[in-house]
C-alpha cells in the first residue's frame, strides 16, 4: 500500500497566513491571522510534512505577486513538494507559479469556467502538475454540489460527477474540500470523500474538517483518501505533523518518514 500523504494548508491574504471557519471571508473580517506563511513553512519542513499547499485567498493581481514571491522564499528553503492555488486563471498563470518553484497547481473556479483549461495545462506541463480542487456541499442525504468562487457560488454540478470529468480532461489529483466541515474541527465528511476517491483513478486529498488524530484516520480508512490536508490543528498548535504521522502509523496506516526530530 502506499504511504498517505499528510499535507499542511496555508490559506494566505495580505502575505499572512489566515483561517476562518466555512469558507469564511476576508472582507467580513472572519478570518483569524496565523502567522508568516515562510515562518511556517519551514515548521512544517521540519516536522516532516510531505508536502504543502498555499492558497492565494485574495486571488488578485497583487495577491499573485505577493504569491511568487512567497514560493519563490519556501521554495528555497523548503524541500518538499509545494501546491500553490487561487486565482489560477490561464495557462501563463500555471507558468508563473511553477517557474517560481510550485510542484503543482490547483485550478478551481476556472476550471468551472473553463474546463478545457485542465486538459490545456495537462498537455503543457504533465498530468502530474494538475490539481483540480471541488468545494462540495451536502444538499440532501445523497447529493453534493459544487461551489465556486471561494464556497459563493452554486454550479449545479454534481461534485462526483464534476470529478469524473476534471480527470477524464486530465487532472492529476483532486482535491476535495467539504465546505460544511471546513474549519469546524468536527472530523472530514467521509462519504463524498469515499464517493469520489472510488470514482476516479487518482489521488484524492480529503480536506476540510480534521479536529482530532482519529478523524484523519477516518478519512483514510472509511473516506478512503490518499493523502489529508488540514490548517486549523497545526497552525493553532493542536497537533504536530509527526504526532499525526505517529498516530497514523500506530493504527497501521502507512506514511512517509517521521521529521529528524520525531
């Protein structure tokens, strides 16, 4: 079997990294600050993250600059694997945050918009650099749909089926967030989780709602999830990413190496 994947999040606006509680917004003043997304990325360097994963919640122009230049710092420094997304609109925009040093880049409202842009980056830069992210919402004991624009806007897609056709165009990895159990620390919604990490052929990261070491055991096991991300219990400082690997590891879930200093 192999080793799943335990993945930091950084939600970053105004260069600080941030968290709210479902999909909460910037402009509303819902978001807590966290601290430098550089100071914490080389934390969870050094705690042994396998890779991390930066979302540029301003998502405008400035936001992208602000966005290269962090990259451009972790990735220096840093030596994991780094996802980088929001406001990824064109091929040119992928360009830029993998010139600067992202592994991959993770499309979601333009992808919505566009979804021949999965198949265009796919072809430019490798399946392996494409990461499609649904934000899903439980509308009824059987149905998710998908939101965009940050969890504000309904689609009317089915999010299964939106991540049957976001591989079949070329994706490499899905990420699948559950904006109902974002940042409540109540555990990950395990049946979309399953639905879709069942329906297609690539790794899918469970996101959105990790609250105790259990509840990413869960995910892995019932969710059947290759990898989980998570923000609020590392940046507050409930859990570290060792504890989390160790706690994995004793329920014989397998992971990668434990950080020099676990």
């Amino acid at each position: 079997m192999l080793a799943k994947r335990v993945i930091p999040c950084l939600d970053v606006h105004d260069r600080q990294v941030t968290r709210g509680v479902q999909f909460g917004k910037a402009e509303a003043g819902e978001l807590r600050n966290v601290g430098d997304p550089v100071e914490l990325a080389l934390r969870y360097n050094a705690q042994g993250a396998d890779e991390l994963v930066f979302f540029d919640i301003t998502a405008s122009a400035h936001g992208r600059a602000t966005m290269v230049e962090v990259i451009e710092r972790v990735g220096q420094q840093c030596f994991m694997p780094l996802t980088v997304g929001g406001g990824i609109r064109t091929i040119e925009d992928m360009g830029v945050m993998l010139q600067a040093g992202a592994d991959k880049v993770s499309i979601n409202s333009a992808a919505l918009a566009d979804p021949a842009l999965i198949r265009a980056g796919a072809e430019k830069y490798g399946s392996q650099c494409i990461v499609v992210s649904i934000d899903a919402k439980r509308m009824g004991p059987d149905s998710w749909r998908v939101f965009s624009h940050g969890g504000r806007q309904a689609t009317g897609r089915d999010a299964v089926a939106w991540a049957i056709e976001a591989v079949g165009r070329g994706a490499g990895e899905i990420v699948l967030n559950s904006i109902d159990a974002d940042g409540t620390k109540q555990g990950y919604d395990l049946e979309i989780t399953r639905r879709v990490s069942e329906a297609v052929g690539v790794p899918v990261v469970a996101s959105g709602g990790a609250g105790n070491l259990d509840h990413l055991v869960e995910v892995l096991r019932a969710g059947k999830a290759d990898a989980v991300l998570a923000a609020s219990i590392f940046h507050f400082g409930d859990f570290t990413v060792d504890q989390v690997k160790a706690h994995l590891a004793r329920h014989g879930i397998p992971v990668r190496r434990l950080s020099h200093a676990g």
